[in-house]
C-alpha cells in the first residue's frame, strides 16, 4: 500500500491501521449514537476510562494498534496528539469567528441603520431562530470532530502505556 501521490511519505502499515481507526472514532458516531447509549449516562462519573475500555471502538482499536510494534504505536499516538491539536485549534478558531464577527456586524449595522434588519426581515423571530441555530449546529459539528480526534490521542496514549507497565512487569518478573 503507497501513500497517495503528494503525500509526505509514512509508514504504510502505520497509516492504514490510522484510516481505520478514524473510520472507528468517525464524528458521525458520535452524533448518531452519543446520546442513545447507556454510556451517555455515566457521563457525570469520575472514572472516565472504565467507561471507555467497555466501548466497542475503543476495544476494536486496542485490537487494531495490536499488531504494531512500541515504535509504530509511538509515532501513531503523535501523530493522534498532533491530529487532536490541530482540530480543537481549528474548531476554536472557527466557533469564535462564526460567532463573534456576525455578532459585530450585527451590532455595527444597527448603529449605522437602526431600521435596515427590519427591512430584510430579520426581525421576524423564525429567521433569527434558524440563524442561530445554523451557527449552533456547525460549532456542534466541530466540536465532536475535536472530541473525536482527542478520544483516538487518548485511545493511542492508553496503549503506549498499557506496553510500557507490561514491559515493567516482564522485567520486574525476569529479576
């Protein structure tokens, strides 16, 4: 398998064990599914992870990272931690941009033509509904685009751990 013309070269076992662990954390699971299962309500716990090690996909991709080697894991859960800065960078970044500039125009609007949002109808209260709610679904979109991305940095990270404490223990077993 050949990374795609353009593409910075990488390991190819490593970024195919990649697509298919974003195929297993895909934002659309979320949204989908997130609020339809009984893990939605341990939400409110403090004990986040046990919560996670019974979740189908977190199993799967324990399964998946597998058949790497300590040095592929490694390299796959920086990248995943790269991944995960950049989309919280970018959801954050965009949630303020689609909120604070309609926001200022709005009220720089209003100053320089107090009548003109009644003319193109804006008064009307659906229309400002459906706005409000267009700019809500978009951030809602990117926000569990950046949860996502943060749950597989977690999911890598576990594993990189999980080897090191069974490198602990082989050690402390073989003295």
């Amino acid at each position: 398998m050949s990374e795609p013309k353009g593409y910075i070269a990488n390991d190819p076992v490593v970024m195919g064990v990649w697509k298919r662990l974003t195929e297993l954390f895909a934002v659309w699971r979320l949204i989908v599914f997130a609020s339809f299962t009984k893990r939605m309500l341990y939400q409110v716990t403090n004990d986040q992870m046990s919560t996670l090690m019974r979740t189908r996909h977190w199993k799967l991709g324990l399964g998946l990272l597998g058949g790497l080697d300590d040095a592929q894991v490694s390299f796959l859960a920086e990248w995943a931690r790269l991944n995960a800065d950049r989309a919280e960078r970018i959801f954050r970044s965009t949630a303020l941009i689609i909120v604070s500039i309609p926001v200022a125009g709005v009220f720089g609007i209003s100053e320089l033509d107090p009548g003109l949002w009644e003319r193109v109808g804006f008064a009307r209260l659906d229309t400002l509904v459906f706005i409000i709610g267009a700019w809500m679904m978009v951030s809602g979109v990117m926000m569990a685009a950046a949860w996502r991305a943060r749950d597989l940095s977690d999911l890598l990270e576990l594993e990189k751990a999980r080897r090191a404490l069974k490198r602990a223990q082989a050690q402390a077993g073989s003295t």
